[in-house]
C-alpha cells in the first residue's frame, strides 16, 4: 500500500530520530494497550490467543485499533504478534506457513493503518512513524502468566531454538524494528540477544519488572549490560511493569549503558479483588512522563490498559505541551 508521497523508512531512519529526541530532551512516542483498546470496542478477547484471536478472526479490526494509536500522537505502532506462536495456532489447525502467514500479517496491519493514517494528513510536516514489530516471550504462548515469573523450566539452548522460527518470519515480514518486550529473566534475555545477533533489522529489549528486578528477581543491570554488548539492539527499557518502577530501571540502564531509553509501563490501576474493578486512574501524570523524559527516556508509550487517550497525553508532553493532540 505505500504511496509516492508516503517517507521511504530505514533502520537508520530510526536510530536518527531517536538521536535528534535525545539531544533535543523530546520523546519518540509509541502506541498503547492494542488487547486494552479491543477489549474496549466490545471485542472478546477470552482465548489463549488474547488480541491475536482478532487477527485469526477480524484483521480489520487491528488495523483499525493501531490507526487509532498513530492519530493520537503515536509514532511507533506495536503489531499483533505478542501472542502468536506455531504451537498455540497449532492447537486450532494452523501448520507452520499459515502460521508465518499471521505473523507478515501482523506486520502488514499496522504497516497498513500508518499509511492511511499518513495519507490523511501532510505526510511531508507530519514527520515519519515506524512499524515495529511485537517478540513477546516464551511465556506468552504458555499463557499462563509465566512472563511475570520467568520460572519456565527451560534453558537457554531450548529458548533460543524457539524464538528462532519466529523472529526469522517477522523479520522476513519487513517491519521498520522489532519491539522485544515483556521479557522476564536473564536466561530469555540472553536468549533472545543471541537469535538477534546479525539481524537486518534494528531492535529494543524491554524487560517486565518488579521491585527494581526482572520478574525472575534477577539484577536488571545485568540484562541491560547484555543488550548494550548487542549492537541490533538500539534501545533498552522496560514495560508491561508498574510506572512506579520507571525512574529506577532508567537509572540502571543509565548506569550500565548509553543507549536510548525506552519505556511503555501499565497504567498504574490496581485490581480490586473483592469488588472485581479497577481502582484509580488510567494513564500517567504529566509531572511523570517529563520526569521519565528528564531522566534519560527518549521511547514512551504505555502497555496494558493505555489507550489512545493516554498516548495522545504523553505525545503532548513530548512536544512541550499539554492539553492537545499531535497529529
């Protein structure tokens, strides 16, 4: 679908924009919650698939769930892949090509919704927006809440040989980056870096914390001192995690690296058990994403329960705002 007058995008292209945001104290801003903002539009996403049901049953849907993010200031998308993984569509009858076919399909979705999205506006002052492509852990395909404990009960050998497959078809599948995310322990971190290693594609980690830990309660500057050993890797950080946790892993990440920053935390609501709700508020203050800003993060976005609104918020503050959304 890309159109003459839509930026021709690279790694380098990336990198570059990441550079200018450091130096000028500014925020590349990524999108949101895509399983929150479904789950919001009335989707049912009660499988063992979660938002990647909807790419099996309605890719539209998708689409337009990550247009939504790029109008709201948005300029990294997060495809759909999190979930995707050969054995999960193997339990519902897909073999390992449609299973690939998913994953560039993923890709091609939020490709898809930036280009309507650019097409929309004056593509040429608007700036580029990137595609990146989701490598959730092995975790995710247990869906049995693993990644938030990084207790598998497998070795580094036996992670690498499954995230290999899948990272060769989503690079194959073109995405402008690959977004590593919600990683828990030192052994899929090492893991991962290593499958990246020769990658064509640049790449972030970001790990899942807890009390200043990985989930595995191992050290997080030991993770982020692995990825700043990695040259793919372009960004370190962390997501799916509580933003109290935010000012503490920049500063380890600080203290081992010096490569961008990259953050997308939840939403800081509490699960109330009892009464089976949500308490407090979505979204963060902006006191705290500029703190996050000031501090040395140069990626924001948000992760579970971080909707459009939210993202519209913190791509505000970025631009030395409040109040109004880009785009």
């Amino acid at each position: 679908m890309a159109g003459p007058d839509l930026p021709v995008l690279d790694p380098a292209r990336f990198t570059d924009a990441l550079g200018a945001a450091r130096a000028s104290g500014s925020l590349v801003t990524i999108d949101g919650g895509l399983g929150t903002l479904l789950e919001r539009s009335g989707h049912d996403l009660a499988s063992e698939l979660w938002s990647a049901r909807m790419l099996v049953e309605s890719p539209a849907v998708i689409r337009d769930a990550h247009r939504q993010f790029y109008a709201s200031g948005a300029r990294v998308g997060i495809s759909s892949s999190y979930q995707v993984s050969y054995e999960g569509l193997s339990a519902l009858g897909f073999d390992s090509a449609a299973t690939d076919r998913l994953l560039a399909l993923s890709i091609r979705l939020v490709e898809e919704a930036r280009e309507e999205y650019l097409g929309s506006v004056d593509a040429a002052a608007h700036g580029p927006a990137w595609t990146a492509a989701s490598v959730g852990p092995y975790g995710a395909m247990l869906a049995d809440g693993s990644e938030y404990s990084g207790r598998y009960g497998v070795d580094v050998a036996d992670l690498r040989d499954w995230h290999r497959p899948r990272l060769a078809a989503l690079i194959d599948a073109g995405p402008d980056l690959l977004a590593i995310e919600t990683i828990p322990s030192l052994a899929e971190t090492e893991a991962v870096l290593r499958e990246l290693a020769g990658s064509p594609v640049a790449a972030w980690l970001a790990l899942t914390v807890a009390q200043g830990t990985l989930r595995s309660g191992e050290a997080l500057s030991e993770a982020f001192a692995m990825a700043d050993e990695t040259p793919e890797i372009v960004a370190v950080g962390i997501n799916c995690s509580d933003p109290l946790e935010v000012p503490a892993a920049i500063d380890a990440a600080r203290a081992v690296t010096e490569k961008p920053i990259v953050i997308y935390p939840n939403s800081g609501e509490q699960w109330d058990a009892k009464n089976r709700r949500w308490m407090g508020a979505a979204g963060f203050a902006d006191s705290a994403v500029r703190e996050w800003i000031d501090r040395g993060a140069t990626l924001v976005g948000g992760c579970c329960r971080v909707g459009p609104a939210e993202i519209a918020a913190i791509a505000a503050v970025g631009a030395g705002s409040t109040g109004s959304t880009p785009g």
